[in-house]
C-alpha cells in the first residue's frame, strides 16, 4: 500500500542548513509536495515538485528528488526562528495525496 | 480572496455525544477534503467530497460522515464519540481539474475535545 515516512524531529541551530528527508512508495506520483503546518494552524504548501525533475530551487528551499530511491528531501538554507513548525511530505497521484506524518523542525540560537 | 474558513475552532463534547463541523472552501473550488489530525497517528484522509457526492474515502468507522451542499460548502458528522476522537479536524479544498498542481488549501482546523 501507499507510505509515506519522515523522521518525526530536527533540531537545528540557527542559521544552519536544514534538511529534512522522506520516503515514498508510491512510483506512480505525479507531484510530491512539501506542506508546513505553523503551531495553531492549517497546512500550507511551501513548494512541490513534478516527478520527471530531480531538482528545484525556491529562494531559500531546495527540493531533491531521487525516484530511483523515492527519496525525497527538503534542504532550508540559514534557518531562522521563524521556520519552525511541522513539515509535511506528500506524494500525489490522484486527487487524494497520502501524508507523512510531519517532521516537527525546532529552531534554536 | 478568502481562504477556507472552518467552524468552530474549539468545541468541547462528552462521550457518546455526536458532533458536527463545517467547511466552506475557497470559492470556486468544488472539492472538499477532510482529514484528522493526532499526535499519534498523524493526517489520516477521511473522506472527499466533489459536487456533492463522496468521491473518496479513509479507513473511519461508519459513525464519520460527511456531506457537501450544491454552494460546495462541507459539513462532516461524528456520531457517538468517543474519547478517542479528540483531535484537530482539518478541511481542504481544492480545485480538482485536470492538469492543475492538486495543490490542498486547509482552513485552521476544528479541534474537538472529548470528555
């Protein structure tokens, strides 16, 4: 069946570099997407990806794409505070994407 | 425009009360989903809703359900509650057609609290 897995927490100092990877099953996506959940709210897409890309790049984030591996990853470059929050990985087929279960990024000084 | 306003924000009930939240999505979109949000389990997919009628649907018990008004407005039901159910309810809304992104827009969810 569909999976999606993340590792659950990242703790990062900052204005580091922060990557946060996730695994997939599904060949057939079409899109696989990053969505940022802030604490009290919904989720927001910060950045998706068409599968027949390895790579794009949106000022600060950079998505990768391994479809051998389907292994996705998000890299957050100098990481600020405000960057904290739970970021989901998605793969999307049909109409119904199939969620991780969301990567909790802790910023730190 | 607006996004997708979700109500009530918080609600408090007790076991075997029933319970029941409404979405209304962005205008112009006609697909609404719902999922359910723990600690525990994470985003589970609960049902889908396009022009009226359920077009998917998670692994809930039958005391989920749903239903979405010709205005595209959602409403889903839980009946019976149990303590279990406490939870962040989340709506999205989407477009649903052919060769856009299936980018979900959420409203800030209802969470539901069960005593």
């Amino acid at each position: 069946g569909e999976d999606v897995e993340q590792s659950l927490f990242l703790s990062v100092r900052e204005g580091d570099s922060s990557v946060i990877n996730c695994t997939y099953t599904d060949s057939s996506s079409t899109y696989l997407y990053w969505y940022k959940q802030e604490p009290g709210a919904g989720l927001q897409l910060l950045t998706y990806i068409f599968s027949n890309m390895d790579m794009k790049q949106d000022q600060r984030l950079t998505v990768l794409l391994n479809k051998k591996d389907k292994h996705l990853s998000l890299r957050i470059a100098d990481t600020q505070t405000g960057d904290s929050a739970i970021y989901f990985c998605a793969e999307g087929g049909s109409y119904i994407p199939t969620f991780g279960r969301g990567t909790s990024l802790i910023v730190h000084p | 425009k607006a996004g997708v306003t979700q109500t009530p924000r918080y609600l408090i009930k007790t076991r075997g009360q029933q319970v029941t939240l409404s979405c209304s999505p962005i205008s112009g979109h006609r697909s609404v989903s719902w999922y359910q949000q723990t600690p525990g389990q994470g985003l589970q997919f609960l049902f889908e809703y396009f022009s009226e009628t359920q077009r998917n649907k998670g692994n809930f018990p039958g005391r989920f359900s749903g239903r979405q008004f010709s205005n595209s407005r959602s409403e889903m039901n839980v009946s019976t509650l149990e303590l279990g159910d406490s939870a962040l309810y989340l709506c999205a809304s989407s477009r649903r057609t052919g060769g856009n992104t299936g980018e979900l827009f959420f409203g800030e969810g209802s969470r539901l609290t069960v005593l």
